[in-house]
C-alpha cells in the first residue's frame, strides 16, 4: 500500500510533458497550414489590391464575369467600362480580375 502514493507522484511529473508533446503535432500542422495556404493567400490579395488600385483611365480590363473592355472613368467605388462603343457599364472595383493593357502616358518630345 505505500508503494501506490509514491507511483502516483512522480507519475504527475511526467504528465506535464507529456501534455506538452501532445501539442507538438497540432502547432506544426498550423505552421505548415499558415504557410501553404494563409500567407500565399495574403500575398494574392495584397497583389489583386495594388492593381485595382493603379487603374487609370484607358486601361483594358477583364472582369470576374469575362467582360472585356476599356476604363473610362473612375470613381470611389466603381468603374464605368466601356464594353463597345458608346456602351458603357457600371462595375464594380473588386470585380476587376486582371489588367490586359495599361494606358502609358504620351513622351514629351526632344
């Protein structure tokens, strides 16, 4: 009978590790999932953010939807585009999927 309270009590020190290694395999599937999946993401996002941002008047853009057409005004939100000539739609800016061609400016002549 004095035996057991004496297992029992450097069985209790042991379990604190032990907890701890249990852990182990969850921390490293975060790091690996924070670093396949979340920061590529932010990455992408933070791209998509930057191009919208720099669109100027003139640009051709391609939306989400697969329309094609060109910038003609810019507004807060929104972008009025210019799908044929004299149609112009209302889209929104986070709409915008990717950049066909930029408009440069026009070189000063020398």
């Amino acid at each position: 009978m004095f035996a057991t309270p004496a297992f029992a009590q450097a069985s209790g020190a042991a379990g604190s590790g032990a907890a701890f290694a249990q852990f182990i395999p969850l921390i490293l599937i975060f790091a690996i999932m924070y670093f396949l999946m979340i920061r590529p993401q932010q990455k992408r996002v933070k791209q998509h953010r930057a191009m919208v941002e720099a669109l100027k008047k003139g640009d051709q853009i391609v939306t989400q939807g697969g329309i094609i057409g060109k910038v003609a005004s810019i507004r807060d939100d929104d972008l009025e585009v210019e799908i044929a000539p004299g149609v112009k739609v209302r889209v929104v800016r986070s709409t915008i999927s990717q950049v066909l061609g930029k408009t440069e400016p026009v070189a000063a002549n020398k």
